[in-house]
C-alpha cells in the first residue's frame, strides 16, 4: 500500500476556522463527500452541497498537514469552505472510501493491450447504456462557454463582490445593495435571446439561489431581502414549468433546485422560500415524477436517522402522498405535525370521528 497522509480533528479545526468545521461535521455525517479519490498526497472528490450538481473539492496534504485546497462552490476560492472540511473529515474518518490512484496506474501498467482494449470496451457499454448521462454531458458541454450565460454569470457574482470588503456590514443597507443587483439580473434575464432561452434562464435563476445559500453560511438574513429573492427565483421556475411540460429532463433539474430548498431549510432558521418551493412541486408533479420525489424525500430522511424529524420534510412527504390517502388518514398526518386549525374543512363532505379535536 502507498503513503497515506493522515489528518487529525485539531488540524483540521485550526485549518478551515471554527464554522467551517463545525459545518462541515454536519456534511460530512450526511455522507455528502464522494467519488473520493487519492493521487499521491492529493485528495479530491465531489460534495453534494445546496444544488443538484455537487462541488469539486481537493486538497494537498503535507507531513505538515494540509498545504493547500480548492473548492469549485462560490465561496471556496480561499479553500477553507465547509466543504472542504467535509472532505478532510471524511478522509480522516473512512480513508478507505478514497480509491488510490497511484495502486490502480501501477495495476493498468501491467496490462497487455487486448485486456485494456477490453476494460475500454466495457466503459463504452456502461455509457451506451446510460442515454440520460450522455445528453447530460453533450448538453453540459454546449452551454459551458455560452457568452450569454458567462455574463449573467459574472453579474451575479459581482453582486456579492461588496460583501468581500472590510467596510461591508449585513445591514439592511448591504443586503439591499445585494438584493437589487440580483433583482436586475433576473429582470434582464427575462430578454435572454438563445437556442434555448428557456433552459438559460433555469440556470441562471440556480445560480442566484445557490449563491444566496452560499452568502447565508456566512451572514443572517434579518430584513428578509435575500428570501424574497429566492421567492421570486422560485416563481419564475413556476413559470418556467409551464413552458416545459414535454421536456423530462428540464422538469427534474427545476424539481431538484425547487428540492434543494426544501432540504436546505431543514438546517437553517432563517426562511429560504422553502414554503414556495414545496407549492410548486406540487401543483406541476406527475405521477412519474411524484415517484422520482419520494425517493429524494426518503434519502434525505434517510440522511437524518437518528435526529429530530423535520417537520417540513414529513409535511412534504404527506402531501405527496395525499392521493394514496383516504381524506381521514391525511387530516390525522397533517394534524400530527401542525395545528389542525390549518387542515380542518380542507376537504368537503369529511366525516371525521368524534374524538378528532381531543388531541
């Protein structure tokens, strides 16, 4: 077995500062750091943060401890982000979930060429077979320098520039400041004039909520300016929705950003339009997609075995499962997990039991 570099907790708490670490203790319990992988004393793998598409994340390790990381999330340019903490915790807790890469060239450099022809072979018939990844990747590559795209990109980033410097407060007046950039992108983006407007403009109303959520890890949202942003963001992709009825794959990337904040808010106190999100879900969803929904639903449970349920989540899973309910058994779900107040005469012509109100 080759040298592997080792981390302590300490090290790791002195590298990324104290809410990183505390943050990234979170993450990397949910098992947010995969694909991990070691190539002589550099580590790097993917970390599944507030969007559908997770972050790369590395770092260099030294005898010392960590020389130097990267993270490809908006805030991670200084590689000390939560991420990043995820990924050294999750190496210093299951190291052998990170495949070495140096053991596998030495095992490929001991091939013959017909058995490496053979190994290529089978990667093709794995990718054959997956027809979603490969328009995945073409369509990803199409739009990877769009100028359009490269320019609402960089406004928005530029947005959260004012947030960088040292006379910055998260006052109402700075987050003002932030709230109306965002709002001028997302009016102009509306003008977006390309092959496809309508799949341009989902990714830049993404890019907006995942910055905000990046923006809020580090800052409170106390006059609730960012939220109304994220709202707006949420009843554009509202619209978006309509307009892309037939179109399977742009209807699950809109349902997981919409997802997103629904899991997002189970670990923040400050409102993310979350609320919002879930009424959209559950005015466009299908069937089929209903399905797809449950199944992020039980992952995210899944995710939280062990800790308090969250409210929201289980709210949401009821909901999507109102259709398989008789009225009488989701009236008692709903009931368990807020005041029935809000549910009683929801549904006409209910016969509920005598005791219903004796909770």
């Amino acid at each position: 077995m080759s040298y592997r570099p080792t981390l302590s907790k300490e090290a790791i708490l002195n590298y990324v500062g104290a809410a990183s670490f505390q943050k990234g203790e979170n993450y990397a319990s949910h098992r947010a750091i995969s694909q991990g992988k070691l190539k002589s004393n550099v580590l790097k793998a993917v970390c599944q943060g507030h969007t559908f598409d997770p972050y790369s994340v590395e770092a260099i390790l030294s005898e010392k401890g960590v020389h130097e990381s990267y993270c490809s999330c908006p805030v991670g340019a200084g590689g000390k982000c939560k991420h990043v903490a995820a990924l050294l915790l999750t190496w210093q807790d299951h190291p052998d979930e990170f495949i070495e890469w140096d053991v596998i060239r030495n095992h490929l450099k001991s091939y013959d060429s017909p058995t490496l022809l053979e190994l290529i072979d089978l990667l093709e018939d794995k990718i054959k077979d997956s027809p979603q990844l490969i328009q995945s990747f073409q369509h990803n590559l199409q739009h990877l320098h769009s100028p359009q795209l490269a320019k609402y990109f960089k406004r928005i980033e530029e947005a959260f520039q004012v947030a960088k410097s040292p006379r910055y407060r998260a006052d109402a007046g700075g987050i003002a400041e932030i709230s109306f950039a965002l709002e001028k992108v997302r009016v102009d983006v509306e003008n977006i004039e390309s092959l496809n407007p309508i799949d341009e403009k989902i990714r830049v109303y993404q890019a907006i909520i995942q910055q905000i959520l990046a923006y809020l890890d580090e800052h409170r949202d106390y006059w609730g300016s960012l939220a109304e942003e994220i709202k707006a963001c949420v009843f554009s992709l509202d619209q978006a929705l309509t307009q892309v009825s037939e179109d399977k794959n742009l209807r699950h990337k809109i349902f997981r950003i919409l997802f997103s904040l629904i899991e997002e808010q189970t670990y923040r106190d400050d409102p993310i339009a979350a609320e919002e999100a879930k009424k959209v879900i559950l005015q466009h969803i299908s069937a089929e997609e209903r399905a797809k929904v449950v199944s992020w639903v039980d992952a995210v449970r899944v995710n939280q075995e062990g800790e308090e349920e969250s409210p929201l989540i289980e709210d949401f899973l009821i909901d999507l499962q109102k259709d398989q309910l008789n009225p009488e058994v989701y009236l008692f779900s709903k009931q368990a997990i807020r005041s029935t107040s809000l549910y009683v005469g929801w549904i006409d012509g209910v016969s509920l039991p005598n005791d219903f109100y004796s909770f």
